[in-house]
C-alpha cells in the first residue's frame, strides 16, 4: 500500500496491514526484517576504502616532486639513491594510512557512541534499541522530549504534541491523533495521525507503528539529494594548516635558496636538486594536521570510556578553555536519588498508604523501586518502615487516576475502600498547592476535623521548617466517594483531607565536592542553575562549597525582573539560581558570554535545547536527558555526572597541551633541519645527502610526536587557569623558543659534522647527532614547564617506546653493513659515539634550561 493511504485506515487494518500487533514484533522477526530491509538510516556518503585513503598520501605536491626525483635518480644509474627514496616514500604513505585510517575508525567508534534510541515493545515487553535497529512493524512509545526515530502511524495518543517545522514548516507544535482520517489526499502536515522520522515530541505521550525506515521515510526522500557528508574540521585544525601553508612557502623558498647556493658553489645539479626536494619533504609539517587528528580521536574515545561522548569534534579544544560550568542540580550535583528523612502526620498508617498508592513506581527482580526519584523514596520508606509489603506494593489496583500536571501540581488516583464499597481518592502534591484543597484533616483515630486557619498556619511552619532543612516537601490528602468523574480534575481534587507532610533529600554526590573544588584551583566557576526551592538549592549548594566564594542565590522571579544590565553587571556574583524555567538558562549563559567567557552548560528538557545550543559547550544527559537535548548538545554525559564534566575539561586541557608541544617538537625539529643544511650549503659543506634527511623525517618525527600526543595529563594540569581561546595557537614566545631550539639542533649538527673532520666520517657524525638529538629533544619536551628529572619513567610507556624504538631504528642503520652502505656511512669508534651522545644531552640541557628560566619568569 502507498504511503499516503496509511492516515485513512484503522487502527487494526494498520496493524494487520503490517503484520504486527499491539504489542509489537518478536526479536526473532524484527531481525528477519532487519536483515531483508536493511538499517533504519538514511545513506551518507561513500566511506573510505583502506586503499583510497592509501592513494590520498600521494595527494601532495612535494610527494611527487620526490617521485620524480626518484625516477630522475634511476634513469641517471643513481639505483641506490632512488631506491632509497622509494622506500621512504612506500613506508611514509604506509604510516600515513594507518594513522588516518585509525582516526576514522575512532571517529566511527563514536558516532556508534552517540547514536539516537528509540523505545519499543519487542515480545511485549519494553525494550530500548539502537534507532537503525527499527523495522516496518515495530510499535514505538514515545513521551515528551524524544526525536521521533521513523515514519509512524499513531495507535495511542495522549495530549500528545509533535513539532514538524523540520518538515511542514509549521512552527507551532501540532496536536497528534490516534483516529483514521477521511481525507485520503490530505497534506502531509494534516496527516494528524501520522508522525514522521527527524521531528521531536513537545508534549504528552503516545504510541505508534512504524509504516517507514530510512530512504524510504518522508525525510529519507528530502535526504536523498544531501547524500555527501562534509568531514568536520576543528578551529585548531584550520589555524594549523594555515600555520602549514606559510612554512611551506617558507621552506619551498629556502630549498630553492640552497638549490641556487649550491650550484653557485659547484655542486653537482641532480644532487642539489634531491637535497632540496628532500629537505623540503622533511620540513613542510605535512603530517602535523594528521598527528593532531589522530591525538583529537584518540582523545574523544578516552572521554567516552569515562562517560563524556563529544558529539561534535570542535568542542575537544572548547573543552580546555572552559571557564563556567552552569549546571542542573538534580542527577548531575546529586544522586538522582531521594531518601525520605522525616514525616509528619497524625496517622502514619493512612499516610503511607498514601505514599504507596499515589505512586507509578514498580519493583525489580531484587525489590528494587524502579521509576521517578521521588516516588521511588516513598516505596523504599515503606517497604524499609515495614509499613507494606513488597508483595502488597505489587498488588496494587487503581480504580481510576489523573496524571501529574505541572500547571496543577498534583497527581492523584483512585483505590478501592478498605470496606469494599466505593473508593478512596489519594492525592499528592504541592504543599502549598494540596493544602488549599483541603477542608479537613485526618487525626489519630480515624476522626476528620474541619481544617482551620490557625491549623492551616501549623501545617505551612511545619512545611517551612522542612524545607529549610534542604527537604522536598510532599503533602498528601484524601477523600472518600463512591465514585468520580476522572475527566474533571477540579472536582476530584476538592474537598479533601489532609492527611500529612514527607520531606525528602536528594543527597550530594560525594564526588561532586570533589569536582567543585578541582574547578576551583582550576580557576573555573561552578554556577548551580535548578528549578527547586532557594532554601533546597542553596543548602546543596553550601554542602558542596558552590557559595564558599560569598556569591549568592537568585530567584527565577528575581531574575525575570532584571534588565540585561543589571544581570551583566551581577552576573558573576550570582552562584545558584533557583526556581528558574530553562529559558532563563539562554539569558544567563549570554551574561557570562558578554563578558568574554566561556561557558558550559548541562541541560536534560526539550526546552533546554536553545541554551544548550547558545553554550560554548552544551552539555546533555544522557540517562534524564531527551532525544532533543542530547540533539543540541555538545557533549553527552552518560552518567549524568557533574564530576565527568570536570574529567572532560581535565582530558581537554591534556589534548590541548598535547597538541601544543606536538606540534612546537615537529615545528622545532624541522627548523633544526632548515637551518643546518642552509648552513652548511652556504659553508660550502657536504653535510647530509637527500636520504639522511629524508630517513630522520620518517623516524624521529612520526613516532615520538604521536608518543608526546597520547602523554598523560600533568600533575598540575587542573591547577592553572584557563587558556584564553582568544589566544592565537603559538605566541609569539613560542615561535621564539621554536627557532631558538632550532637553532641549537642545527649548532650541534654542524659541530658534529666539524668534529667528525667534514668528511664522511662528519657526515656519518652530523646523520646521527641531528636525528639522536630530535629524540632527546622529544624528552625535554614531554613538559612545556617541568623538568624531565621530575617525572616518573612508569608513567609515560608510549614516551620512552618512541624514543628507544626510534634510536634503535637509528642505530640499526649503522650496525648492519648493507644497511650502513647503503645510507653512504662510515663505522665510529668509542670516543666518536660519546661525542654524539654528549651532544645529544646538550640538546637535552639547553631544552631544560629554557623551561628553567620560564619557570622563574612565571614566578615572578
């Protein structure tokens, strides 16, 4: 049957229609149909193969040149010298593959990570899969918040609202229907019974069957000219390779220097031609924007194994220079776990049947309360006081119920009467909502009294009190009738008995403290934003040390009435905001923003999405959160924990400082090459030939900068402030201290080179000092602060593996005779060797003494 035609069928024709049922599909024919149809999904883009991202290390300009010069090489009788050359350049593009090849697969891992859920009945039970697992037949239960995973036919709907802008433009939300249509040509916006894959639910609750997956969805048929998908390039990624694109020029125009010096001084033109080739291939950092992708995923999948998945690759970097961290109260700086601490009631009895009627929890396996927080402490009191039963709490049979409202602030439902005739109406909610309600309170003894004024007053201190006490404060009431028209709210809900008070805390997490005051020494601001009372919010937030700086509490009222003025000038003297709807999360995160701030925000709701997106770094939940809010977001917590925001800063700041003195090695190693063959070809020196240069550019750079880019985080990394974002990438410090290094790599080659005697016996000297020195000089920079003395060898494998790995690889060359011919070097004796390595710790010294002296420059 046609798409169009499924708004005008039954219920029951739809169901039959899709050989389905109410209670959906087995497992066993949701995988057949899986397997016959294929993934709910919609097509990207065609995926690298292994070999053509093989080919893409051949897309580079200089690559070619040295292909050339190779193939030149050979027809000339140089063999040795081009096959030499093609070897480097095989093995190059065979690392080349690999790294890019684990960097997608990292990336694949996360998207995995991140993809949406969907709610399903399979077997008739509820089970939750992967959105791209959702065959035509399964039966879909949505709720507010959720993304809806494919095209739908409703078969339940209760006040449910579903926002179709995305596909009919509509703006407003529409209100959905269960009933079939008459109208077999309506619009697709008028389908109201229908749902379609990539829309969002506003409101209410609902069911339905899925008629449509993938391509075949109404969004799939939007899709299917948007196929390609871009690949995601960070702000550090596009300033690197502008850093790239300028030194290239650089040393293209240095080798052609050098190219010129050298004919100028006599030297033969295909050598001059394969120097200056090689020494550009070696200098233009063509690798460093792959070292940096490769560090940036390798990155992600450390965060998502300690429960932060970044969703989107630019908030890595964000992440370091986080200076605000706006988040939720509850589940995020708590438990997410309510305990009943105290009750107040003249018939404890009657309020604890209350406490366990009035209540949608269900019990596990292990007796367990499964369901909201706070009704699940109302059965843990009860089954823990002995008051019911875990056997009495299953058996529990509602007559009749009206859902909590938000606008009503109460919920209630209906029993039977404990003498069998008519029923009982419980009703919990707000205190202050609940009490005027009532007309009589239940005493000891079963009697009810008319509830009076002065009475009323006891109960509001009492309610008072609690609630000082950082308690949530239910009140609960009744009433008895023989029956009740469950349509109007208003009429079942007067005229009730009080019948008590249950205050309950959600306790801190312990680790939360924790976190606040690593934010603290880490010169970022906790701001606690929550929708509960100011007394709750600001006890939490004192047990937790968010106001120990003397910032103070604002209400959602108190904001609302503050100009964008007042609140820039207040803002960061404000550290709890209670009782506050989510779109007062926008205004506050623009507060912190005007005032050059970055800002991270937590969210969870549907109409936390615009501030999750105006943050810096949204942060979504991944347990409470919607469909929506994990959509907007950033980063999404799978455990809903404030302490993973502060370990995702920490392994944001680590990849950052990673990446820096990655890139100031590769940067300063290079410029050490330049500036000694510019040097010695201006000293009219045979220095290094073409494959010296090309082989150190192969061994010394890749693996220790891919060594430095995986280091732990440093002792004292949480206990710095914040990187200005407005920073550019390298200072004008660190381009000094790059040459300066440089510098002092290309002084030690050339010493080398003259100790040698300028021969080969130099040139075999110079090979080994430039390429040994490169790997001491990735010691040093292990710490752009502290000494290499300080560090524990155990705690940096990858570091040491490079550096020994590396220097073996190095002196392999020199120890087998082929090998040591084939490169055109001379074997050392013993003084020689301890010449190479005093030089090579001189690197090590000059690099420490240079973090000495800006060790003292911080300090003062």
């Amino acid at each position: 049957m046609e798409q169009k035609g499924w708004h005008i069928l039954s219920t029951r024709e739809v169901l039959d229609s899709l050989q389905s049922g109410t209670e959906g599909l087995t497992n066993a024919e949701a995988e057949r149909r899986l397997v016959q149809n294929g993934p709910n999904k919609l097509e990207e883009g065609k995926r690298k193969t292994l070999f053509s991202i093989f080919l893409t290390q051949f897309a580079d300009l200089m690559i070619w040149v040295l292909i050339a010069a190779a193939a030149i090489s050979g027809v000339l009788g140089e063999w040795v010298d081009s096959a030499i050359i093609a070897v480097v350049i095989l093995l190059n593009a065979i690392l080349g593959t690999i790294q890019e090849s684990k960097a997608e697969a990292a990336l694949e891992a996360l998207k995995q990570m991140a993809a949406p859920t969907a709610r399903v009945l399979r077997d008739g039970a509820v089970a939750k899969v992967a959105a791209a697992d959702l065959v035509v037949g399964d039966v879909v239960l949505l709720e507010a918040g959720d993304s809806i995973p494919a095209d739908l036919r409703l078969i339940e709907s209760a006040s449910l609202k579903v926002e179709e802008s995305a596909l009919t433009g509509e703006s407003v939300p529409v209100e959905k229907i269960s009933d079939s249509l008459d109208d077999p040509e309506a619009a697709l916006g008028d389908r109201l019974n229908m749902t379609h894959m990539g829309t969002n639910v506003t409101y209410g609750r609902g069911s339905g069957v899925v008629i449509a997956t993938g391509m075949n969805t109404q969004m799939g048929a939007i899709a299917g000219q948007l196929a390609s998908t871009r690949k995601e390039i960070t702000p550090l990624q596009r300033k690197l390779n502008q850093i790239s694109n300028v030194i290239s020029v650089g040393v293209i125009c240095i080798a052609a220097v050098i190219f010129g010096i050298g004919l100028l001084g006599g030297r033969e033109p295909l050598e001059m031609f394969l120097t200056a080739v090689s020494l550009a291939v070696a200098a233009i950092p063509e690798g460093m924007v792959a070292v940096v992708t490769i560090v940036l995923a390798m990155g992600m999948s450390r965060m998502a194994g300690r429960g932060a998945i970044i969703r989107r690759l630019p908030a890595v970097e964000t992440l370091g220079s986080t200076q605000v961290i706006c988040s939720d109260k509850t589940g995020t700086l708590t438990q997410n776990r309510m305990t009943v601490k105290k009750i107040w009631s003249e018939d404890t009895e009657l309020l604890c049947d209350a406490m366990g009627h009035c209540n949608d929890s269900k019990l596990d396996e292990n007796n367990k309360p499964l369901g909201d927080p706070t009704e699940t402490a109302l059965i843990d009191y009860i089954l823990k006081e002995q008051h019911w039963s875990a056997e009495e709490v299953r058996l529990r049979k509602r007559m009749g119920e009206i859902p909590f409202d938000s606008e009503r602030k109460l919920s209630t439902v209906a029993v039977e009467h404990p003498s069998g005739e008519g029923m009982r109406i419980f009703v919990k909610g707000a205190p202050d909502v609940l009490l005027n309600r009532c007309v009589q309170e239940h005493r000891s003894g079963g009697g009810a009294v008319p509830l009076d004024a002065e009475r009323r007053l006891e109960i509001e201190k009492v309610n008072e009190e609690m609630a000082k006490q950082a308690l949530r404060v239910l009140a609960f009431a009744y009433k008895d009738a023989p029956a009740a028209d469950f349509t109007d709210a208003g009429a079942v809900e007067s005229q009730l008995t009080f019948c008590g008070l249950a205050g309950m805390i959600d306790p801190s997490r312990p680790e939360a403290r924790e976190a606040i005051d690593v934010c603290r020494h880490a010169g970022i601001l906790p701001v606690m934003i929550t929708g509960d009372h100011k007394i709750t919010a600001v006890a939490i937030a004192e047990d937790l040390g968010i106001l120990s700086d003397g910032r103070k509490a604002l209400l959602g009222a108190e904001l609302e009435k503050m100009s964008e003025e007042d609140l820039d000038r207040q803002v960061d003297r404000i550290g709890v905001y209670a009782r506050v709807a989510p779109e007062h999360k926008t205004r506050i995160v623009a507060a912190w923003q005007k005032r050059g701030q970055v800002v991270a925000m937590t969210g969870d709701g549907v109409n936390d999405a615009p501030a999750l997106k105006a943050a810096d770094i949204g942060v979504g939940m991944g347990i409470t959160g919607t469909d929506v809010s994990k959509g907007a977001s950033d980063m999404v917590l799978t455990d809903d924990n404030f302490a993973t925001i502060v370990t995702a800063v920490k392994e944001g700041r680590r990849i950052f400082n990673n990446i820096h003195k990655t890139v100031r090695f590769l940067l300063s190693c290079n410029a050490g090459e330049v500036l000694a063959i510019l040097t010695a070809t201006m000293a009219g020196w045979h220095l290094l030939a073409p494959i010296h240069i090309l082989w150190i550019n192969l061994v010394t750079d890749a693996f220790p900068a891919l060594a430095l880019g995986v280091e732990p985080a440093e002792k004292d990394i949480m206990d710095r402030k914040p990187r200005d974002s407005k920073l550019p990438f390298f200072t004008g410090r660190d381009w000094r201290s790059i040459v300066i290094v440089g510098a002092a790599e290309a002084i030690l080659t050339l010493a080398a080179y003259v100790l040698g005697g300028k021969g080969i016996v130099g040139t075999t000297m110079a090979f080994l000092t430039l390429s040994l020195a490169q790997l001491f000089a990735c010691i040093g920079f292990q710490s752009e602060r502290h000494s290499i003395f300080s560090i524990k060898v155990k705690e940096h494998p990858m570091l040491w593996l490079a550096f020994f790995g590396s220097a073996m690889l190095q002196i392999m060359v020199m120890i087998i005779p082929p090998v040591r011919n084939l490169f055109g070097l001379v074997p050392l004796d013993a003084v020689q060797w301890l010449t190479i390595l005093g030089l090579c710790l001189v690197m090590l010294g000059f690099i420490e003494v240079q973090k000495w002296i800006a060790r003292l420059r911080h300090s003062n």
